[in-house]
C-alpha cells in the first residue's frame, strides 16, 4: 500500500527553452511529482492517459515502484501540453493545450490507495479534487496545487476545496491573485486563516518560502551552472517534500524544514534536463549530496 | 580612526512607492551603508553635500558616531534623486536626477581614513573609485558596487577598477550584463576569475547570493509584513556586511557567512520605512532578534 498517493495528469510534453526543445517529453504532475516522492516512500499515482501512450513510459514507472494501479488508460489520445521558455525560463509561455482523455478524467482512488496518509491533489478541476477528498478515508495529510487559470474562472469553488485541505501549494502571482495581497507574508497568513495549515509559496530559481501560523521556513533553490527546462520543477518540489514527510511520518517543524529542502533539491535534478532526465537519474546518494552542500550555503552561525 | 571607510553618495531624495511618498528624504549610499556599517564597526564617511543640506542630517550623523570628517561642504545644491517604485517595487523609476555639487565631486581621503582596513567604494564613476583606490594606503578588503548605466558606457574602464577590488556588489541584471552570461552561477565565477575574490549579486526581496572560489552563501531577504520603500537596501546591505567584517577583522568562510546573513537584516530594517527611519531605529538587540529569526528559517537538519 502507498503512502503516498497523487493525482494529476500524466502528459506528453513538446518544450521549447533556450538550452533546446523536446517533443513527446514525458511530463504531467503526477509524473514529476511521483517520480520524486518515491524516492523517499511507496508512491502510487492517479491519473490517465491515452491509448497513444508509449509502453517504455509505462514500463519505466513500474521500474521505479510506482504504483499505477490509479493509472487508467483510455481510448484516445495522452493530455499534450506545447510549450515555450524565454530569457530567464521564469514563465511558460503556452502555445497549445490538447487536453485528449484528460478532458473525461474522473479520478478513481483504487481501494488499496484509500488509506494512504499522504495525499498530493495536483493541478486539476477543483471539482475533481473535491472528489478525490470524497473518496478518501481520513488521510494525515492532503497538499493541493492550483493554477491561475482556477483562481481566475472559479475562485469560490477552489476556496471551498482549500478549505478542506493541509497543505496548499502556489506560486507567488497566484498567492497574490487569490488573496489580493501583494504582500506574500500576508497572504499566506491570510491563506492559513482560511484552511490549510501550511502554505508553500513557490518562488522558482529563487526557491519557496513555507508559511506556518508559528513558523517560516525559507527553502532556497539550488545555485545551478546547467538549467535547462523549468518544466514540473513545482510538481518535483511538491513531490519531493511530501514524499519525504510520509516517510518520517510527522509534520513536526523540523521534520517540514528539512521537507522543504529536500523538495528543492529534487527541483534542482529537474530543471538541468528536459523533461524527467534528471530527476530519473537522482540517487538517493545525489540527494544527499545536495542537500548537504544546499545546507552548508544557509549555514548560518550564532550572531557574535 | 575608523576601521570602516564608505565612499559615496549623500543625498536628498524624493521617493514614491505604493505605501506613501517622501520628499527632501535624507539618502544616498554613504549614508544607508554608514549608518549600517556602525552599528558594528567604527565607521567614516567620504561624501560631498550642498549648502543646502539640512544640519539636523549632520548632527544624526554625529549622534551615530560616524565620522565625518570625509563629508566636504560644497556651495551649491545637494545632489537630488526623484523616483518611483510600483508594483512589487523591485525596480525604481527615476524621474530626475539632480547631481548638483555631486558633479564636481572629487573624494578626498582624511588623513586619518587613509589606513582603514575596510573600504566600501559606492555607485560612482569608476574614475572616482580608481581616485580612491589609489589613495588608500594597504586595505584588508576593498568592496565596490556599481550599477547598469557605468556598465553600459564605459564597461572596460569599471572592469579596471573591478581587476584591482575584493568584492564586488551587483545586482542579477548588472552582472549578466557586465559578463554576458546569463546563468549568475556563471556570471559570478567569470567575474571571480577577473578580480575579485568575492561576488555579491543582490536579489532585491529574494535575498542575495555571495559567491568566492570555493563557497556559495544564500543569504535570504527576511519576509516583511511591512514593505515602504526599498531606496538604499543594497547599500545598507553592503554597509551590514562590511561593518560586520570589520568588527571580525576576517573573511573567513564562517565571518562571510555571517556577515552576508547581518546584511540582509540590516536591509529589511530599510525598506520597512521610508528613507533612514527604520534604520536609525534599529539598535543591537534588533539586528541579534531578527539574525536569529532569520537563521532559524534556514535552519535544516541533517538529511535522515
């Protein structure tokens, strides 16, 4: 049985950025995030994808102990995201969204999935991650991503899912459009005042701040000489810090400071390849490696 | 004598931001970067003002105990700088630039400035800082900050001046447009192997990364609730970590650690209020409660 268990889609990417392009890239949240989460605990992912879907994807999950028995596959074609990163890769710019057998996707939490104490709600319809918590015994933990496209269309719906969850994930644009607060300290405050207990603002190349009502915890990205593709480093970063906080089982403080590392860490194998060839490669040796070396930057003495 | 000599700018400015706007605000960088360097280290001052300049500035210097036996008082206007930020307020606008007896300013080092070990040669034109260099007699650590317009007219001039200085303040745009590189791991390094032995690259609310051969620092900007203007951070920034240099008389890795950390905590007292007022404000007690705050944000545990 998973102990971690994330929704979201699993896609066939075509990416352009300045170090190059990719096309027919594996990509999707559910990919990068349960790529990096199973590296710390059982990972099982819900998500489909279509008939066009090639096996060695499939295969690959399976070598990785992913458990896909939430990964329904559909006649037609894979969810396809096209997509283009210019001068510094902080944002995508969309060119072509085909959302194929993702547009029918009705998330199905297998029974041996129910009773996972870690949930990751990636960035799909509010209305289906309402569902997904429906099916749900009494998890630990449920982290929901967003996007600006659901604060914009339907922001009383995504409240209402946020309402119910413990850990919201978003970038800093989309902190501000759902609170109206420029301020980030404020709007994630505002944000906990609200429902989840952790607020994780990401921040991109410069990291993310995680906002507790007693706590801040300010997870830095790692300084990279090779960046070459931004894309699911939010979904690694996410990934990464849940599947480190079921492994250690707590959300104690120390044990969300050190999450929040990790999950930079992850994001920092992502974004030096296209698609998922970084992160594929990471050790859990690499992992400790950067984690140490990410620390040491932050290693902060007593004031004398 | 001090053991902190800061060349630069005091000045006059008008200043609007979302939160308000501020006329005749005391400014400059001698005069953020000095009033955060002394709060550490003995501090002089090597600037130039007009007959115009407010006496109450003097005597606040006086009372802060920085020397200003450096601060020539010239007939004429005091230099003047009129600007505004938006939005998120990490870029100013400037409206207007009144130079005034800045113009002709040509800085001479008091006799008893001439053996401070720590020296901080503000935004002026190379010419100038080359001027100083050339005065002062063995300094421990020369720091020099610069900005985008001596970057664009006269590159190979700054570059002579960056050849002979320790350490280096820029911000991301101004060191990729100094080396051409756009990944700042890189930028950093070239400029390493061209002068100075530590690179400084602010990064306005995201902190600032310090860089030498062998060690990164992140350095993290505090999470402000209150965010006035940010006018004279990355001089107050330079002024907290030279100061605190100073004071420890080393540039051993653990001190520059330390010292980028006090940087930033000086800064956020800055752009909490308008002009010096939250600066001037902020005793001992207030820098050692936010370092240790701030510390304690960045505080991972090993990776288990």
């Amino acid at each position: 049985m998973p102990s971690v268990v994330l929704i979201g889609s699993v896609a066939l990417d075509n990416v352009t950025t300045p170090a190059g392009e990719r096309e027919n890239a594996l990509g999707g949240s559910a990919t990068f995030s349960s790529y990096a989460a199973n590296l710390f605990a059982p990972t099982g992912i819900v998500a489909v994808v279509g008939s066009d879907f090639p096996a060695e994807h499939i295969e690959a999950f399976r070598q990785r102990d992913i458990d896909i028995s939430g990964l329904a596959i559909e006649d037609g074609p894979t969810f396809r995201w096209t997509g283009v990163y210019d001068g510094d890769m902080a944002q995508a710019k969309t060119l072509d969204t085909q959302l194929g057998v993702f547009a029918d996707f009705k998330p199905v939490v297998p029974a041996s999935f129910l009773d996972a104490p870690f949930v990751f709600l990636g960035n799909i319809h509010p209305d289906l991650q309402m569902d997904v918590l429906d099916q749900l015994a009494n998890p630990k933990l449920v982290a929901l991503d967003t996007m600006n496209y659901w604060i914009d269309s339907m922001p009383a719906r995504l409240k209402q899912v946020i309402e119910r969850v413990d850990l919201l994930f978003l970038n800093d644009a989309e902190a501000r459009a759902l609170t109206g607060q420029h301020n980030l300290f404020r709007a994630a405050h505002e944000l906990i005042a609200n429902g989840p207990e952790i607020v994780v603002i990401k921040r991109g190349e410069h990291g993310a701040s995680v906002y507790t009502q007693r706590e801040t915890i300010l997870a830095p990205a790692l300084p990279l000489k090779r960046f070459k593709d931004p894309t699911g480093a939010g979904d690694t970063f996410a990934g990464g810090m849940i599947g480190y906080l079921a492994a250690h089982g707590t959300l104690e403080a120390d044990t969300l400071r050190n999450a929040a590392l990790v999950g930079s860490v992850m994001a920092s194998f992502t974004v030096e390849e296209f698609s998922v060839d970084g992160l594929a490669r990471a050790t859990r040796d690499d992992v400790q490696r950067r984690y140490d070396y990410l620390r040491k930057m932050v290693a902060f003495g007593p004031l004398c």
